[in-house]
C-alpha cells in the first residue's frame, strides 16, 4: 500500500490529469503525467472490468505496480500526479516485465533521474 500522501484521492485531481494530462502508450497500458504543487509524486492505478471480470487478477496486478513504484519512487523526480490505467496486454505478463515496461514508460516521459541511489 503506498502512503496517503502518495495516492491520488480527489475526483478533482483524476479530471485534471484527464484534461490536462501528458499521455504515454507503454506495453502495458496508458501512463498519464501531470505536474503537481507538491514536493512528492501522487500515483493512481485504474483496472477496468474490461481487462479482467476476475477482482482477484485486478488486485495482483495492483499490487505488483504498487511494489514496483514503492521501489522506484525514490529515482523518480518529485513534484507529480502519475496515472496508471493498465490494458489487457497486462494480463500474463511476469512482475519483471511489468517493471521494465513502467522504467520505460518513465524514461519516455523522463521522469527517471539520471542519477541512481541505492
């Protein structure tokens, strides 16, 4: 489970990413991007029925991005609303796939920081 101050909750803030939002294809979905007010990054993640009737299948694959952002949070530059919203070709895919797929995606929108911490 992320943090409270690392989650988006507000209806107001799921529009304007919406509306204003930086949009990336990636192997496993769409990733939205907004700049926020804030020293840290806000992460959603949407999985509709569409991709799987099954809770339980919807419910792993959250909890697999969840772990891969919790890891990779601390490489991200702050300051953003971030928006997962996962496709069917997520279905089937292993966790490291999944993870390399979200590095990507984060490279493209460069996000990722040119420097690593361990």
């Amino acid at each position: 489970m992320l943090s409270k101050e690392n989650r988006l909750l507000k209806e107001k803030d799921f529009i304007g990413i919406f509306q204003h939002g930086r949009l990336n294809y990636s192997r496993i979905g769409r990733i939205k991007l907004r700049k926020n007010q804030l020293r840290e990054n806000r992460f959603a993640i949407i999985i509709s029925n569409k991709v799987t009737k099954k809770a339980v299948s919807r419910n792993k694959i959250k909890r697999q991005i969840r772990a891969i952002i919790k890891s990779i949070n601390h490489q991200l530059k702050p300051a953003n609303d971030i928006l997962i919203i996962a496709s069917s070709k997520i279905l089937g895919q292993k966790y490291s796939e999944i993870e390399q797929a979200l590095k990507d995606s984060f490279k493209e929108l460069k996000l990722l920081s040119d420097k690593v911490e361990r």
